[in-house]
C-alpha cells in the first residue's frame, strides 16, 4: 500500500506519511453505452415493452445519502447498519458551534481555499471487519472537534483525522445523531486549523457557495467545487426522517460527506450529505447540506451529553396547498401532547408559530429549531373554524411508528 494519501499540490512534501489505516483507492466507474451488434438490439426490442410498463411503477428519482466508501451499493454491507464502537470521549465540555455574522468582504475561489482548505479533514474509518469508510470533516475547533457526517461512521470501530499536512491523529467519539446524519469526533490537538461558521439562515437563492471535501477518497483529497444555493429549507425525506436542508448546484460525490459548503465570504453555512441519483438519466447539480442552523443544535447537544434527540409532534401530515391549504393531519399518536391537547385526523394546520404554511417545510424547520421540549403555536383549520394549539415537541423515539 501507498504510504501516503497523493502527491501533488501542497501535499508534495508532507510533514509525515500517512502509516494507518491506509484505505483502497476509489476506482471511478464510468460507464458507457456499448454497440455489440444485432444481438443487443433484438434482446433490446424484446424488453423494452416490460421495461417501459415497469417504469411507470418504479420512482425516477431517488436520493442517496453519499457512501463515504468506495464500493458499489452491492457490494456494502450489514456493517454499515451495525453498532459504532469508537472509543467515546469529549463529552461534556463546555463548548458550543458559535455561528457569526455574515462577514462583510466577498472573497475570490482561491482566497476561500486558502483561508478554509487546511479546516476541512479527510476521515478514515475502520469496520471490524477490516474494511474501510472514507469521508470528510470539518474542523470546528483549535483543540480537536470536528464535525461530520453520521454515516461516515457508523457501525466502525476505529476512526482516524488526516489533515492537509498529512498530520494523522487517532479520534474518539463525542456522540453521533443518526435522524440528522450528524456526528462530533474529537481529536487531542492545539492551534489546529479550523473554520469560521455562519448562520445558514442568511442564506438567499442565488447565492455563491463552494464545496469543500474529499470526493471519491483520498485521491482526490481537498477537492474544491463551486455553484449556487438552488434552494433553502428544501424538506428532504430519508430513511423516514425528513429534514430540511439546503440544495446546491456544487458538485458532490460519496467522500464529500462530512465536508463543508462554504459562503462567498469564506464561512461554513451547511455540511454535505446527500445528492439527487437516478436510476434511468443523468442527473446533476442536485447536492444537498444540512444547514448550519440545525447543525448548531444537534452538535451543542452532543458535545454537552453526547446524544441529541429528534424533536416531534407524534402526527402524520400530507402537504397538498391546492387541496387543503396547508397541511392535513392524517394520523396523531395517541401518548403524544398534540393528541393530548386535542389535534385529531382531518384537521389542517394553515400557520407554524404564526408563519402561515405555504410548503411543507415550515414545519419541520419550526421543530428543528426549536428542539425537544419547546413548544409550537400551531393555527388549524377544522372544518372551516380556526383554533390554536400549544403542543409540546417531544423525543421521536417515542413515535417511531407515527411520526411523520
């Protein structure tokens, strides 16, 4: 095995090879449409009637969170879904992801590059299988946290932070929050690298953003991609969790994971996690970050006590404007306080904490940023009349069934 990540770029010279837990490169499969003949085209005319049935019936689209390995969806494993047993540490301290004001100067490409490359770490991670996952971090602090991807660790028992130097240290786990795919590692470091975080919410469409990240592994390590924001709060369902995140024209590739989506004044406003994938057509530009404003409050909470919890409301909804004018509620748990407090099917919720609802995403970004234990003010329609809830959001652990 190689005994170092690449050569070239400001990693001619590293300051040390980088020894452990050396992963197998990436292999990059392009594929391409072949001619072989009449063969083909018979065999092509005798399916494509079933193909064309069975298209209709099957989803164009579908998001894929980006695998930090390198192995084809085939090829992965029950490890993936398995128990983490990275030594655990740094819990408890009183640090917080502190997010600033917008900075005031606008910044070229290569000055965001130079002030945030050496704060964006490639991740390497061990199952006990042997086999390896690959991702990427960015660092929050001079002392060691960093924050990535939870799926770049999970069910792998060892887990390494190499940085731009090529500087290898061994990394604990401050906590994991699998709903929000977001997870703190802790380093033993001092006056390291790290980058400066701003509000997500600042954010507008249209807005110029770069990718930071380690596409692909480690041969492409500190790949740097630009483009637009394409959306804010755009509602993303995975794994039945749905969340809202920000959606970027950058491009993003398994290994960015974890990696940082950057604003045009050098500042973290999201943390890569997933892109748009299809089955049948090309598609591209379509990259997903969970925005800053949600990653503060999942990371303070696993920094504090190392676990985070989901904020719900333990209802069902279904989004149709044209049909009902906000979001009817089909199903509430019967131990949740919305139940509690007299939300029932059919009614429909027209205002979040007085925002009326115009998409889907109101709420889910009213109880993101609020968190277990607040409150939500919710407007409902029922059957013409309009009436006002108070409902306490609690841990979706206890709605596993019926939380939306």
């Amino acid at each position: 095995m190689e005994q170092q990540l690449w050569r070239g770029g400001a990693w001619e010279q590293p300051a040390q090879p980088v020894q452990p837990l050396i992963l197998p490169e990436v292999k990059g499969r392009l594929r391409r449409s072949r001619h072989k003949g009449w063969i083909i085209f018979a065999i092509s005319l005798g399916l494509i009637a079933a193909i064309s049935i069975a298209a209709v019936f099957m989803p164009y689209m579908q998001l894929q969170v980006m695998l930090p390995g390198w192995e084809d969806a085939a090829q992965n494993n029950s490890e993936e879904d398995g128990e983490t047993t990275i030594p655990r540490g740094g819990i408890g301290s009183d640090v917080r992801l502190e997010l600033q004001p917008a900075g005031e100067q606008v910044l070229t490409p290569q000055e965001i590059y130079q002030q945030c490359g050496a704060a964006v770490v490639y991740i390497q991670a061990r199952y006990p299988s042997g086999r390896g996952s690959a991702g990427s971090g960015v660092v929050m602090t001079e002392d060691g946290y960093i924050i990535t991807n939870a799926h770049v660790i999970t069910g792998t028992q060892q887990a390494q932070v190499v940085f731009q130097d090529n500087t290898v240290m061994e990394a604990v786990l401050v906590g994991a929050h699998a709903d929000y795919d977001l997870a703190v590692l802790k380093v033993d470091g001092a006056n390291l690298p790290c980058a400066q975080f701003a509000s997500s919410a600042d954010l507008r469409v249209g807005d110029a953003v770069v990718a930071l990240g380690n596409p692909l592994g480690s041969r492409l390590r500190g790949t740097m991609t630009e483009g637009i924001v394409s959306a804010i709060d755009r509602s993303v369902d995975m794994d039945g969790v749905t969340m809202s995140l920000i959606q970027t024209t950058a491009a993003l590739n398994p290994g960015n994971s974890g990696g940082a989506l950057i604003n045009d004044r050098g500042q973290v406003v999201g943390i890569t996690t997933m892109k748009m994938m299809s089955r049948y057509d090309t598609i591209e530009g379509l990259g997903f970050a969970i925005p800053t404003r949600l990653a503060k409050t999942v990371v303070d909470q696993l920094i504090a006590g190392g676990e985070a919890k989901t904020p719900a409301l333990g209802i069902i909804v279904m989004f149709d404007y044209a049909k009902y004018g906000g979001l009817c509620v089909t199903g509430v748990n019967k131990n949740s306080d919305a139940w509690a407090k007299g939300l029932r099917p059919d009614d429909v919720i027209v205002a979040v904490n007085g925002v009326p609802v115009t998409d889907d995403s109101v709420l889910v970004v009213a109880k993101e940023e609020l968190g277990v234990g607040a409150s939500l003010s919710l407007t409902v329609d029922r059957a013409g009349e309009r009436l006002e809830f108070e409902i306490e959001l609690m841990d979706a652990k206890l709605f596993e069934e019926t939380e939306n």
